[in-house]
C-alpha cells in the first residue's frame, strides 16, 4: 500500500509539474481534472453486503432463536467467500426481534436489538441476548421498521436483504404488509421469508406472497430442528491455533479490554454448543470479515487514517506503556506477522475440513443457514457478486 501510495503521489508531482507549465488557464483545468480524479478514486467505496434478521421471539420460536445463534459463524463463513466485481464486499449484520410481550406494546412488540455493524463479536452477543415469551408477531410493522430505522444506503452494488422469520400469519397488525413491501421495492431491498412450519400453511398465511412482492425468496424450515455439526479430524488443530491466535490480540484505548472480554466470551458460547461450531467461528476470526481496529492496535495499525503519533499513554496496555514509538511499532509488527502465520494455517487446515465434512454429510438440512445462504447467492447473482 505505502509503494502504490508513493507512486500515486510522484505521478500527481509530475502531472502538476506539467500543468504549470502550460499556460494559466490550462494549468486551473488540468490540475482541477486531476484532484476531480483522485478524490473520485478516494471516495470509491466497497459493496457491502447488508443483511437485517427478524426474528419472532414468541414462545414457540426457541428453536428458531436457537438455530440463529448456533449458525452465525457458518453464515459468516460463506459470505466472505463473496466477491463483486473482482472486490471482496463488506458484510454488516443488524438484528431486531418482534411478537414477545416483554416488548412495548406501543411500539408494536418489536426491538432493534443491533442496527448493522460489522462487529462479529457484538452481533454474537445480540443473538445471545434473546429470549423467547408470547405474543403479538406484526410482520408489516417489524418490516417498515427495520426498512425506516436503519442505514441502508444508495449504492447500487449493495446487496440489502431482509430476513424474516415467525410462525404466525404475515397478516396481523395495523401495517399492511403490501405498504411494507412497497417501501422495501423503493429501496431496493429484497425481503426473504422464512416461515418456520409447513410449506403450504405458509403459503395460505401469505409468508409467499410477502416475499413475491418484493422478488424474494419463500422458505420454510424445521425451526425445531437440531443443528448438526459433523466434527473432522482438523478440528482440534484449529481450535489450538485459536488459542494463540488470541494472543496476538493487543487491547488499547476505553473499550479495548472490555472488547477483548466480549472476544473471549462469545469463544466460549460458541463451544457451548459443541466443537465443531467452535471451529466454525474460530474460521470466521481469520477471515476478512473479523475487523476489529476500534479496539485492537495490529487491526487498527492497517487502517489508512491511524498513526502511531496519536497513541496517547493512557490508552496503551500495561505491556506498552513506557515504550517508544519505535519499541511499539516493532511489537505491533510482530504480532501481526504472528497472526497472519496464524490464519493462513487456519485457513489452510478449514479447506480440509470443508472437503471432508462435504464428503462425510449425508444430511439434508431443512434450517436457518441453508435457507439464508440459498437466497443470498441467488440474489447476489443479479448484482454481478460471486463466490470464490
């Protein structure tokens, strides 16, 4: 990056050096063309592949809840094998839960519980948090809201989906869900459903003609089905290397230890499930998507804008306190080596374990992830995006 930004800069010295030498009013075009196209190149942004979860939290939903937690990481996992346009997208994730009486009623029985971030951690920890009670499911009121609240965006290349799912008729509640799937069209955001019971009870309760509206994708799932992992012989190694990958994690600043809590917390709910789903998430942290330079310095020492000058001593851990820039810079480097050896083996190891996993499961899943992904790459064909 520093030899492309070099070259960048001694081209631009050579163009103004020319443009000078034309007369004056040539010189004010020229030089104005060239800062036009650098600050359009600048401003180039990434696609960004937006997904908003619905999810009904009424009593009969636990097994619904219960897939959703124990399916983000392979979720994850695929969708950073998109690319669009020879660009690897952006993911950001946003959850909202409705029908649970513990919700105010006067808002419709429904709750942003994380607008879309592209904190995998936080967003483990939002799907955590839920629990399940009553209740009152309004589909076109959750829809509108999450269509309203959140930042979608106008970049053509984004992918922005909606995810919705419950048991209940799409009908209930005083939002129509035709005007929700109006506002979703002019936004161009295509609303998935997914109903969690029979396909043609679905059918009748308008789950389908929801999704139609706004050319999506129809599903029902086995919302009380158990997810399967099928363990491989990679998955110890993996999850050793994810020990020492957390070490070359440095904390800094006002959240950094907390983020690093959060980062050992949601470790440990992902092998609450069992091994393989830990495995799954240790893959998602060496994946691109696994950002974390808010509060991590080898994150953060990769973006553009951080500069190793505006580190203030308060904001060090114990182990760089007292250091010089020089004796920091060089831990940082270290550490960064250290991780990138650490998710390359990863990555390699997760590669044999796909292929044994795809040659040793038999099962048909009928869950959350299959629904979600199905849907994601058949839309995402329509915006150029493919996988690797």
């Amino acid at each position: 990056m520093k030899n492309v930004f070099k070259t960048t800069t001694l081209a631009l010295s050579l163009a103004i050096v020319t443009a000078c030498n034309a007369n004056s009013k040539n010189n004010t075009q020229d030089v104005s063309i060239i800062e036009t196209k650098l600050v359009t190149k600048s401003n180039i942004k990434k696609p960004e592949i937006k997904v908003a979860l619905l999810l009904d939290t009424s009593n009969s939903m636990d097994g619904l809840i219960d897939q959703a937690k124990a399916q983000l990481w392979q979720i994850v996992n695929e969708l950073s094998y998109a690319k669009c346009e020879e660009k690897s997208p952006n993911l950001k994730i946003a959850v909202y839960e409705y029908g649970n009486d513990n919700l105010n009623a006067d808002e419709g029985y429904l709750r942003q519980v994380i607008a879309f971030s592209d904190d995998l951690d936080e967003i483990s920890k939002s799907l955590f948090s839920l629990t399940t009670n009553g209740g009152n499911e309004y589909c076109g009121k959750v829809i509108k809201t999450a269509l309203n609240q959140l930042e979608w965006g106008d970049n053509k290349n984004d992918l922005k989906l909606i995810f919705i799912a419950g048991n209940e008729p799409y009908t209930q509640g005083q939002v129509n869900y035709k005007e929700a799937s109006k506002l979703a069209h002019q936004n161009d955001v295509t609303v998935n459903t997914i109903f969690c019971g029979d396909y043609n009870q679905g059918i009748s309760s308008y789950w389908k003609d929801g999704a139609d509206l706004t050319h999506g994708d129809y599903m029902a799932i086995s919302h009380n089905q158990v997810t399967v992992h099928v363990a491989s012989p990679y998955d110890d190694k993996i999850l050793e290397l994810n020990e020492k990958l957390n070490k070359t994690y440095v904390a800094y600043g006002r959240t950094g230890l907390a983020k690093m809590q959060l980062q050992a917390q949601q470790d440990s709910n992902a092998r609450g499930y069992n091994k393989a789903n830990a495995v799954s998430r240790t893959v998602s942290k060496s994946s691109r998507l696994y950002k974390n330079s808010s509060w991590d310095l080898v994150d953060a020492e990769k973006d553009v804008h951080f500069s190793y000058d505006d580190l203030k001593e308060e904001q060090l851990p114990d182990e760089l306190k007292g250091k010089s820039k020089a004796e920091i810079k060089s831990y940082i480097e270290k550490k960064s080596k250290d991780r990138e050896k650490l998710q390359q083996a990863i990555v390699e190891l997760n590669i044999k374990r796909r292929d044994y996993i795809s040659k040793k499961s038999t099962n048909k899943t009928n869950g959350l992830e299959s629904a979600m992904i199905k849907a994601i790459k058949t839309q995402a064909q329509q915006k150029n995006y493919t996988w690797e």
